[in-house]
C-alpha cells in the first residue's frame, strides 16, 4: 500500500518492465510463438514459460554460496536474510552459477530493494551486470525510515547466464534482509517446483 501512495509510477514501471521481460523471454525461449500464447503466468503449461518471485536460490549471499537449504546460504538458509561478519566494502548478492551469472532458464526483472529489518546497516550500494556497471547510490537516508525500499524509475531485466553483482558498504556486523523486488520467469516449471528453498 505505501508503495503505492508515495510512489504511484510504481505500477507503470513495473508493467512496462514485465512487458519487456515477457518479450525477451518470448524471443529467447519461443520464438514461434507470440507473448501472448508462450506466457503462462503462474500457471504455465508444458509448452509455455511462466513467472514466481525473485526467489533467494538464484543468488549468492554475501559469502559466495548460494541462497538456498541445500548450500546453506542466506540466514536461515533459502531466505533474504544475512550474516555480515565484516565491515566495509564487499559483495551483497551475486548470481549463484560459474562466473556469478543467473542459471540458465531465468530471467529477472529487478524492480527495487526491500531491507525489512527495524535496523539498517548498508550505507551505499552499486551493482554491475556482464555488460554495464551502474554508479554507487547513498542510501543512508533509509536509516530513518522503519523497513524502507527502493523503488527505480525504471526496473533491470536481467537475462539467463548474464552475471550480476550488488555491491554495498556495511556499516555494522550483523543480520540484514535484502530482498530483491519484482518477478522471475522461468522456462522449465520443474525447476520451481522443489520444496520452498530448495536449490535450482
């Protein structure tokens, strides 16, 4: 809701965003097909591609292992939530396969950040993606805020196989949730269907 009140675009960006993904990902998987017919939603069928949650398991914590019951990675594992055990400078989330890239057969589109702890210890964020690097945001003005987000102007499709790495400073030893908003399209439902924080 206060999303929506303080930030009304939000909606039109993140349409425009999946509009985009589902073509991409309509060109990349099904190129026979139209988005229309190759879209499934959340009920996809066996010759269609379909959409759930950026889910933790796509990515490494801040240790490099992936986010997911199996690898032990989040705190608890398969969640958002982290242990940072040093100070300063260092990798936040990164994509969990060979070379910190997403897994083959997802594609992201990133519409923002949540931190919902009552404590916020990052100060400064960037990321880069294999093609681009992005210039680093202050976000110390989040501190004053109980659980806040950030919500771009305009949201990041990132593609299978593509590496991503979010950087940030700490400014604290201790637990953080950093949740990554928007949605994941997947092509192979059965790599979904695992119990919840199982690997991909």
């Amino acid at each position: 809701d206060s999303i929506q009140k303080e930030y009304p675009d939000f909606q039109r960006a993140f349409a425009d965003l999946e509009t985009k993904a589902i073509r991409s990902c309509t060109d990349k998987w099904f190129p026979k097909l139209t988005p229309e017919q190759a879209f499934g939603a959340l009920t996809p069928n066996s010759d269609q591609f379909g959409r759930t949650t950026i889910l933790p398991a796509l990515f490494d914590d801040n240790t490099g292992t992936p986010m997911d019951t199996t690898h032990g990675g989040g705190s608890p594992a398969g969640t958002w939530r982290q242990k940072f055990t040093t100070k300063g400078h260092q990798m936040i989330l990164q994509g969990n396969r060979t070379g910190e890239v997403l897994p083959e057969d997802f594609y992201v589109s990133w519409i923002g950040l949540a931190f919902p702890n009552k404590q916020m210890n990052i100060s400064e964020i960037r990321w880069q993606t294999s093609d681009r690097k992005y210039v680093r945001l202050n976000i110390e003005e989040l501190m004053s805020y109980n659980k806040p987000a950030i919500i771009f102007e305009e949201g990041f499709l990132l593609k299978e196989e593509q590496a991503f790495h979010l950087y940030g400073h700490v400014e604290e030893e201790d637990y953080q949730r950093i949740v990554m908003l928007g949605a994941a399209y997947y092509r192979v439902i059965d790599k979904v269907l695992g119990a919840p924080g199982s690997a991909i």
